[in-house]
C-alpha cells in the first residue's frame, strides 16, 4: 500500500493525516504518528476522510439551470457561459457589479489560494471580495493587532494558568485537547468561562457561566480586581503600555458585585478567578473562535482580553500569547487596480484595513441589502466558491431572496447544496486530497513555527481545485498575462520566492517544514507594531472612528425592554458538534449515526416553566421567524438560555438570526446573543 501524508481539511486545524491508497484508491486514512500537533490522532471527521471523498452524492459535471432543471454541461461551455456573462455585467453595469464569496475551504487554502484567487477579482476590477470572515473570527484578529499590534496565540501547552473563554475544543478544536490536558498534567490552573459546563468546565478549577452577551462586562470585572489588588506586572505597564490610567479610572466602576449583576456569575467567583489569573505565572486565554465575536462587544471583547494579557505581563513569553514568525510570500494581489473600496466598508473601515495592512474583503452582513435594493448600485452576478450562505450566513430567508434575485448565480461545491440549488450554473469542486496548497498559516494559528503543503494524493474526473477554475476563467477572459503559470503548483512555488522554500522541497516532508521562531521577548527588541510602539490599552485609533477607546460593555442591541417580555429566553447559536463541519458532512453515515439529528439545549428550569420534557419537539421564536427542533434537557446549560446548532437543512438556526451588523466596529452579526420564546408543539 502506497502512503501519502498530507493535512486534513475538514475542520481548520490541518491535522497530519495518512492517507493509505491500493491501485490509486484512497482505502483508509490514519493520524500521523509524529505531527507535531495532533500526534497520530484523528476525529471522527478525519476519520470519514475516505466516506467523504468517494461520497455517492458527489457532484461529477458542471451543471447549468434550463427551464427549473439542471441539466450537465462540460467544463468548456461552463467556461464559455461564465466568462460571456461576467464580461456583460462588466460592459453593461461596471465590474463592481459582481461579488465574489468564498467559503471556510477557500480560506483553508491559506494565503497563496486566497490571494490568487482575488487576483481575478483585483483583474476583472471588482472591489467586492467577501468571506466568512464577515461572520467569523476577523473582529478579534483587528482588535488584537489594534491593542499589541500582532495576533498572537495562547502558549497553553507551557501555561500555568489558562482560562479557556468561550471555547469547548472536545467538539471544536481536538488537537487542543491534548494540549491543555498535558499542561493541566503538568500543574496548570484551568478556568473555563462558558454559559455551558462543557467537558473542560466539568474539570477545571473555575467555572464562570456568563449570561451569553455578558462578557464585556466580566472582563471589566476581572481588570478592576486585577488593578485595585495590585496583581498587575507594575514594570511592564509603566514601560510598555499607553493608557492604563484611563483603565484604571473606566473599570472603577465595574465592581464584582456590579457584574454579578450583569452576567449572573458569583462576586467571590469573578474575584477567585482574577487573583488566579494575576497571581500565577505564565497564563493565558485560549478564546473561542468566533464565540466572543459574535455579539455587539465583539471587538471590545477580545481587545479587554488582550489588555487582560498584558497588564499581567504575559506577553511574548511561554506560557503567555505568543507570536511565530510569518511566512513572507511574494505579494499576488493587484490592489492598485481597485479604485473602489467593497461594500461595507464606508461603515466598517477596520475590516477591510488597519494602519495600512489590507485585509482586503468587504463586510459580507451587508451584502443581503445591497443585493435587495440595488443600492449603492446594483449587484448583478455573484459566485459562492466552497460556501453554503442558505445555512450559515445569518437570516436565511433575506439571503435566499438577496441571491435569487442576481441575474447570474455560479455555485462551485462539492456537493449540492441549499444554495447550489439556487445557482444558474453549478461547478463540481475538488476536495483537498485533489488537490496541492500551501498551509502557510498553521505556523501562526498554533505557536508552532513550520509550513506544509497540502498535498494532491487523488484526481477524481470532472472535479476541478477550485484555483483550476478561476486560472481557466482569467485566461478564457483573455487575463493570461496575469496568470503566467502553467499550474496551480508553479504559481506557489511564485509565492513561496521569498522563503527560499518550493513545492518540490515541501513534497518531500511528510508533515512539513520547521520554519522561523517563536519570537519571545519579540517587544522588547522592536517594540508593539502600534502606532505608539506600546500596548494601546486606549486606542486613538477607535477614538478617532467615533467608537469607544477603551474596551466597554454593552448590552445586545437585541434586547429590547418592550419585547424582554415576549422573547424573555437568551439564545445563543452555533456552538460547536464534533461530528459536521457547519452545514457538511450531514451525509456520511457513520457520521450521522453519531448524530443523528439537531436539538435546542435548555435547562431542566426553563423546560418545566414552558412545559417542556426531553425529547419533545419544541418552537424556538425570534422576532424573526420560528422553528421546530427536538429538546435536550441538561443541567449543562444555564437557566434562561437555549443553545441552538448551525449548519441543519431540517431545522436552520439562521431562520432565526438577523444579519443586521451587530458589532459597530467590525459589522459582526448577533449569532451569540440573541432572544427568543420556546412552547412545546
Ligand atoms: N467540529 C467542528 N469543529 C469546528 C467547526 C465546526 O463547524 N465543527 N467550525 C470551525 C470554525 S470555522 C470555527 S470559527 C470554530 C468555532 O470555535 P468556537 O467559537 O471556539 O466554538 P466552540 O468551541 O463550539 O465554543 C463555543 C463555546 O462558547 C460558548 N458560548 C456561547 N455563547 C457564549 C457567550 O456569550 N459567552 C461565552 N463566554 N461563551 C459562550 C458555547 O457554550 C460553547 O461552548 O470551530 C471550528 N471547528
Ligand atoms: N447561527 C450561526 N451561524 C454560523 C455560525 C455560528 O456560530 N452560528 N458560525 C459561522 C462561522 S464561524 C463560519 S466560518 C461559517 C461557515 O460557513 P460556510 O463556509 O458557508 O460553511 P460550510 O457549511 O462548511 O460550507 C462550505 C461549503 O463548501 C463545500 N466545500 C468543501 N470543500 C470545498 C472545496 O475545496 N471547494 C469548494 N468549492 N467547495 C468546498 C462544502 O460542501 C460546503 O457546502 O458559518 C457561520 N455560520
Ligand atoms: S480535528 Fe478532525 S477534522 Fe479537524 S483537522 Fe483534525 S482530524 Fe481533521
Ligand atoms: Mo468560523
């Protein structure tokens, strides 16, 4: 048996997997033994790896919508259909009338699959480039850059204190897992701070069950203990931070008592938890992915916990938030081609950049309304590369009426999906075993300094890499020149130019390439990436835009007086389930059978006040829309929340939420502090 060892694409930790193949079949695929990160383990998605890819229900030819039907095309008229109507709506309307989302698996495709792909976009002369990241993990990346000028990562492994916020990695994040259990062998203090008790909370030493929404206000909490018992680094704040005299003056007021009151957790708890953290050496927190991002705090949320990080002094050191060098590819976007900035971004400038550093994509919350009322102008084609917005972007049906109204709708997936079935053409995708990337990002997503490759270890005829795709389109729409290369690979080996790195080089490692440092003790020899080249505990920059400079706590602007009464319950959407990715995976039958089907969480309180019992079919309302959904009952969630997942066709959460941007600084969406109103049905 042939062994090909690559990084597993169906969740976004890129754990290194073998992939066992018999006369170019992939038979089995098993943990790499010794990857640095998940060493030999696999979950249960990884291990449906095979399942997935030989899926039954694969899409195998380019479809195109005739009279209500689909009927199969070949690639070639899909590439003569596309790039004649692309070329339209750019003669008749002007190239920002087309918009271009991509999905998680674009994103997986690291920095190189990215920017490549927008160097059509930047070609063709569309500004309105949008991503998940409209709905994900972007406002805490500004607000960490904003505060220390970088995004660094908790250092749990080498911890003595974490506090895990918002984040349950049994279901989201297993390689984590391992990590934090290993430093909790090795003596580290755990705090878990999650409306829910989740298999870390049941284990740790601390456990603060927020209302959803209220961690604003804990933070707060945390900083006034910390700053008025004096468990702060005093020589790190005077040398290395601006503005922790404003701090000191706002978070006065936030007395354990106060919060107490705001998030329902215990006084002595908030005060426990602080003099753990502030009197242990080194300490971090590990927050949730998106979990702290998806409320109107969004962005003040993770800039608090980045103060919370420093004023402790741990910062730059093991144990603490550190930084692994990047890897420095050579530039592929044509920025200077744009003359627009996308949608969104007149109201949510930091999304798209901070202090010169382009993030480059529009706030996608946006996007519905523009499509709606064709203002500022009118959107007219669209292409949804690896992403199913029907079911994951928030507020269902205006997205489904905002897509179904373009005059032009391409869909590339591997599957056919909710929002598949809306397009006018339809490409088959390749999954991530057919194709070659590179994973320039893991490095810094895990404070371990390497870079791999994605490696090709199968074709599957008619399924194009998406990248195929759109280097075929740029040249069928006579942009050769711009893309020189005769494949995707040559076009990475362009990019990698300036690590001295190639993909022949990559091919031959197994589990990737040691690459750069951790930079500790970094701001001690450069200083903070800042303007002020400190920790900007007040930010002129956010001042500047009209927002609060100092971290603040706000209720959800969904909360109502009027409507406190009719949709008194705090729902909280999304949390992770081991065995999907988002909307996927729903048809792999060990999978499923693990799983079998969606269900609200409610306390065993809640469920007797509304008459509820386990396993009943309940309604959960929002001022939205309602749907019908199995109830679980546990003492693992708060009374007075309902947990709802993502990513169910038979029951879809987003029927429920508002894509009406929550955050005013980075436009996020309310996905984690909403109401609602349950009966049973
Ligand atoms: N199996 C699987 N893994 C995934 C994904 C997937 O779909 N499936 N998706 C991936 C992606 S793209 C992302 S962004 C990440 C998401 O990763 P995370 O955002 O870290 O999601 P979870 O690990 O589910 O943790 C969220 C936790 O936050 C808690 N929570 C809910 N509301 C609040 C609140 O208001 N305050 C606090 N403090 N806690 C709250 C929930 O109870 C839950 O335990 O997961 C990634 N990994
Ligand atoms: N209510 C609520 N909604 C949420 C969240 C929440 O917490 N609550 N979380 C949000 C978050 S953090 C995220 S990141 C988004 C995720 O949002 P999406 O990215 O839309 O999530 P998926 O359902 O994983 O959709 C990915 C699609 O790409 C397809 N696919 C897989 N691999 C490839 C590939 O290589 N190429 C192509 N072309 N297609 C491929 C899959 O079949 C699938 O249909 O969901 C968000 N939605
Ligand atoms: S945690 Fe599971 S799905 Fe995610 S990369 Fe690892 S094996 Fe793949
Ligand atoms: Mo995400």
């Amino acid at each position: 048996m042939e062994v090909i060892q690559t990084a597993c694409e169906l969740c976004p930790w890129g754990c290194g997997m073998d992939v066992y193949l018999e006369e170019g079949k992939v038979v089995k695929v098993k943990g790499t033994i010794d990857h640095p990160l998940n060493r030999g383990a696999l979950c249960p998605k990884g291990m449906a790896v095979p399942e997935f890819v030989y899926s039954k229900d694969r899409l195998r030819t380019p479809l195109k919508r005739k009279n209500g039907d689909f009927v199969p095309i070949s690639w070639d008229e899909a590439l003569d259909e596309v790039s004649e109507k692309l070329q339209s709506i750019r003669d008749n309307f002007g190239p920002k009338s087309l918009a271009v989302a991509i999905g998680m698996p674009i994103l997986l495709g690291g920095n190189s699959t990215v920017s490549l792909l927008r160097r059509f976009c930047d070609v063709y002369g569309t500004p309105n480039c949008f991503s998940v990241e409209s709905i994900c993990y972007r406002p805490r990346i500004i607000a960490y850059i904003l505060t220390l000028g970088k995004f660094p990562v908790a250092d749990v492994e080498h911890s003595k204190c974490i506090i895990l916020w918002g984040h349950n990695p049994q279901a989201s994040n297993p390689p984590l897992v391992r990590r934090i259990t290993s430093a909790q062998k090795n003596g580290a203090k755990l705090i878990v701070i999650d409306p829910r008790a989740t298999a870390f909370a049941k284990k740790a030493d601390l456990h603060l069950r927020p209302k959803p929404g209220s961690d604003g206000a804990l933070s707060l909490g945390l900083l006034n203990i910390l700053i008025s018992e004096d468990l702060y680094d005093k020589d790190f704040v005077e040398h290395w931070t601006k503005g922790f005299d404003q701090l000191k003056e706002h978070v006065r007021d936030y007395s354990p008592e106060k919060v107490e009151k705001i998030a329902c957790i215990p006084a002595e708890d908030i005060r426990k938890a602080a003099r753990m953290f502030g009197s242990i050496k080194p300490a971090c927190i590990a927050q949730g992915i998106n979990a702290l991002d998806q409320h109107t705090n969004g962005l003040q949320n993770s800039r608090a916990i980045a103060i919370l990080q420093a004023i402790t002094g741990n910062i730059d050191n093991p144990g603490g938030f550190i930084t692994t060098s990047r890897v420095h590819l050579n530039p592929i976007r044509f920025p200077e081609k744009l003359t627009e900035d996308p949608i969104g971004i007149d109201q949510f400038p930091l999304f798209y950049e901070v202090w010169g550093k382009l993030f480059g994509e529009g706030q996608a919350m946006v996007l519905p309304d523009v499509l709606l009322q064709n203002h500022p102008y009118p959107i007219k084609g669209m292409i949804i590369s690896a992403s199913n917005p029907l079911l994951t972007w928030p507020n269902s049906r205006k997205v489904e009426a905002a897509l179904k109204q373009t005059d032009f709708l391409v869909v590339m997936d591997i599957f056919m999906t909710e929002t598949a079935r809306l397009a006018h053409i339809v490409l088959p995708a390749a999954t991530f075993l057919e194709r070659t990337e590179l994973c320039d990002y893991y490095g810094t997503i895990h404070g371990i300094p390497y870079v791999t490759l994605r490696k090709k270890v199968i074709d599957v005829p008619e399924a194009w890499p998406d990248l195929k795709f759109w280097f075929e389109l740029a040249k069928r729409m006579g942009y050769g020149e711009h893309f020189p290369w005769k494949d995707v690979e040559e076009a990475i080996d362009y990019a990698l130019k300036p690590t001295g790195l190639t993909v022949e080089k990559l091919m031959e490692h197994s589990q990737g390439i040691p690459f750069g440092t951790i930079r500790y003790d970094q701001y001690k020899e450069k200083g903070f990436a800042t303007p002020s080249g400190k920790v900007e505990i007040y930010s002129e920059t956010l001042k500047a835009l009209g927002h609060d400079p100092l971290p603040i706590h706000r209720e959800s602007p969904l909360f109502q007086p009027e409507l406190a009464k009719d949709y008194p319950l705090h729902l909280t959407t999304g949390a992770r389930t081991l065995e999907y990715l988002h909307s996927e995976l729903r048809h792999i039958p060990k999978l499923k059978k693990r799983q079998p089907e969606p269900f609200a969480e409610l306390h065993p309180e809640t469920a007797s006040e509304y008459e509820i019992e386990h396993g009943d079919r309940m309604e959960v309302e929002t001022v939205i829309d309602s749907i019908k959904i199995k109830a679980h009952i546990t003492e693992d969630i708060l009374p007075g929340v309902v947990n709802l997942p993502h990513g169910w066709a038979e029951a879809n959460v987003n029927l429920l939420t508002t894509c009406r941007p929550g955050d005013p600084i980075s436009g996020a969406p309310l996905l984690k502090s909403s109401f609602c109103r349950i009966r049973k049905c």
